[in-house]
C-alpha cells in the first residue's frame, strides 16, 4: 500500500507568518497540519537579506524544531514570533561553514563565544561587518586579506 501525501502551500505558509497571523493554524485540515514541515519552512524563512530574522530563527526556531517535533502548532507560532519581514523568501543553500574557519574564528574572538555557538549566527552578518570585527581585533592586512577571499565564497 502506498503511503498517503499530505500537502500544504509553503509560500501561503509563509505569507501567513510573515503577517504574524497565528489563526491561520485554525484554519488548518489535519491533512494540512500533517503536512506541515517545519524544517522546510525555517530553511525558507532564512532566505531573506533581514539579519534579525535569520538571527531569531536560528536562535528561537532551530534550537527547538527537533524537541518540539510533535507539537507543530507551536512550531508555527514561534515561526510568526521569528518573522520581521513581509519580504518575499527564498530557498537558501546553506554553505558548510567548514568553509569559513577565518570568519569563525574572527567572529569567536569579538564576541567571546565557542566558534560552535557563532555557527548559529554566523549568516546573521554581512561580509563587511565580519571584516569590521576583524580591523577592530588588530588584524594585519595580510589576514584581512585572506578574510576577505574567504568571505566571497558566501556570496
């Protein structure tokens, strides 16, 4: 026997937590709520150029979406309480930050945390604010340099 598909529109998922719209769960079918991915949705929510919502959605969403597997609803509200653009989403393919040790590392001096914990917000900044910490720690332009090749690989 075939299993059954359940199917529900990511991008009216989206628009409905963009406008913060927790209601919009009520208006669910159970096929709808079983086909609710919340891994996809956050991957989609993190494709937009607004660092705060990445930063929340890494922090607030990602550190919860596998404990609260079950409980999808409140997935779903946390995604609206995440969002801060009405801005269209895109796909995001994340690059392995294996790729970036340079950036980590400036990014785990300037703020004091592990190098695991900026991986969590490593995509909340821009390739020139990294580059800003870095000329702040006292880098010598040869590394600088070397950041900045690294960091156009993110592009």
């Amino acid at each position: 026997m075939a299993s059954k598909e359940y199917k529900l529109d990511v991008f009216k998922t989206l628009e409905h937590i963009a406008k913060k719209d927790y209601k919009f769960w009520d208006t669910l079918t159970d096929e709808q709520i079983k086909g609710f991915q919340p891994l996809v949705v956050q991957q989609w929510m993190c494709g937009v150029d607004d660092g705060l919502q990445i930063f929340l959605v890494n922090t607030v969403v990602n550190n919860a979406v596998f404990q609260l597997s079950n409980h999808k609803q409140l997935l779903f509200q946390l995604m609206c309480a995440a969002s801060t653009t009405k801005q269209r989403c895109k796909w995001t393919k994340k690059k392995p930050l294996s790729n970036f040790p340079k950036a980590l590392k400036v990014l785990s001096e300037y703020t004091g945390d592990a190098k695991k914990i900026c991986k969590d917000y490593f995509f909340a900044y821009t390739n020139e604010e990294i580059v800003l910490m870095c000329e702040e720690l006292g880098y010598q332009k040869k590394e600088i340099a070397d950041l900045k090749r690294e960091l156009k690989k993110r592009d």
